[in-house]
C-alpha cells in the first residue's frame, strides 16, 4: 500500500474547527386578548376548567402599558408565554396591527 492511501488528516486548530453560529436573539412579546373563556380540558377523570384566550390575540413588549396596536393593557387579558406565546396563534386569530408591528411572526 501507498503512503497516501494511508495518510490520516491532520488536527486542525480549534480557531478553524469551532466558530461561533451568530444568533438573532428573538423579540419576545406578553400575549394578550380581547375577552377570555373558560373551556373544560384533559382527561375524564383529571378534567379541569383553564382559562381561555376569545377574540384577537394581541402582543406587547415585555415592559410596556398599551398593545403593538396601541389598545391600553387594562382593557385586554393577559395570558402566560408558557401556554399561550403570541408566535404560536394562526395569523387569522392574531390582531393584524399587533401582527404586523411584531413582524409577523410565524407560528
């Protein structure tokens, strides 16, 4: 056999093997909606009433005292990023304003 076919690549340095992937860190909006409902969930013998979003679902900053589409936040529901996060609602059931002004974040 020839050298070359058993040849072995050669380590490279950590600066040419490893490089950092640039992330867009995401706007993260408060999840709010016209009214609310209350919908029975879960299995028959665990089943338990949660609250609901009904209407537009609507977004705001993290710190802020009125919607992406300027609607007051006393006036509207708010509701958990953990169950219910704006990006996560279909289009349709998404304020356009709020939707639009959170550059209409896919789901």
């Amino acid at each position: 056999m020839d050298e070359t076919q058993l040849a072995v690549p050669r380590p490279v340095s950590s600066a040419q093997r490893l490089t950092l992937v640039p992330t867009q860190p995401g706007t993260v909006h408060r999840t709010f909606a016209d009214a609310a409902e209350t919908r029975r969930s879960g299995p028959p013998w665990r089943r338990r009433e949660r609250r609901m979003p009904a209407g537009l679902v609507h977004a705001a900053e993290l710190v802020a005292d009125r919607s992406l589409c300027g609607l007051p936040l006393d006036s509207l529901h708010e509701f958990g990023r953990s169950r219910y996060a704006f990006e996560h609602f279909e289009a349709h059931l998404r304020c356009s304003a709020c939707h639009a002004a959170a550059g209409s974040p896919d789901s």
